[in-house]
C-alpha cells in the first residue's frame, strides 16, 4: 500500500488547481516516488498528461525514493512538494511531526471527498483525525488455497 503526502518543506506548489476552465499559477514541482521501470515509464506518462491539461505547471519526477530519503529530505530542509510512499506504517510518526502537511483544506478547496477513497485506506492515510496523506493504491490481499492438497496432506 502506498500514501502520496505533501512535504512542508517548499512553498513551489501551484496556488491553484485546473480544469480545461480554471487558470492556474505556474507552478514547478517535484514529486519523489519509489517507482522504477517499468512502473516509472508509466507513471512519468500520466504526469506528462497532468501537465497537457494544465499548462504552466511543471512536474519533475524523481524515482527510486523511498522512506530514509524522504527522511533525511526533511531533516535536511530540502523535502520535495510531493513523496509517494510504499510504507503506510509511517503516517503516526509524519503527521505529528509536521514533515506532512494537513490536505484538508486543499481537498475542500478542489472539492475532493474522502469518501472517494475506500475505507481502510482513507483510515491509515490521517492521524488523530488529521488528512496528513492521501491512498495512493489499495490492495486486496487474500489467502487461497488448494482444498485437494490439503486433504491429501491430512488436514
């Protein structure tokens, strides 16, 4: 399971969203995720295509981060606007710590609802109430398995 969160480490993100009607700010910014070919080829296409629909801004992709560099990003003062993480475990230790900030009000803002996103995801992406993270993938696990196997080993 991943979160995309937003860093508190730079004021470079764009003041405002778009659509094919809303003006948007010019805006550079940078999102770090743990994506790696092929992945990345992919998600690098989906950015090209955010930023097709909303010119003047800029993405900058960086693959292969994952948590220790986001870390030492924001220890260091030099976070990216955005991370992905594939470590849903970090968001009590993030969220209080201020190195993510509160989505609330730019969810409002954008008229996004956290009811858009499954239950348990939207659960483990906020601490103590507070939208620190947004669901970036939701997985379904399961356990199956071979009903004639296990017979014949006698369970």
């Amino acid at each position: 399971m991943l979160t995309v969160t937003g860093c508190g480490g730079s004021d470079k993100s764009a003041s405002s969203t778009s659509s094919s009607t809303t003006k948007v700010e010019p805006a550079n910014i940078t999102i770090w995720t743990p994506f790696v070919d092929p992945e990345l080829i992919t998600f690098k296409k989906v950015v090209k295509d955010f930023e097709t629909k909303n010119p003047g801004i800029h993405v900058k992709v960086i693959g292969g981060t994952n948590d220790d560099k986001i870390v030492a990003a924001i220890r260091g003062g030099n976070a990216p606007d955005v991370a992905q993480s594939f470590t849903s475990d970090n968001t009590g230790v993030f969220c209080p710590s201020g190195a993510w900030i509160d989505l609330k009000s730019y969810m409002q803002n954008d008229g996004v609802k956290d009811s858009i996103f499954p239950e348990a995801p939207r659960d483990y992406s906020k601490f103590e109430g507070k939208r620190c993270a947004l669901p970036m993938l939701a997985d379904a696990y399961g356990l199956y398995y071979n009903k004639t196997l296990l017979a014949k080993a006698g369970y």
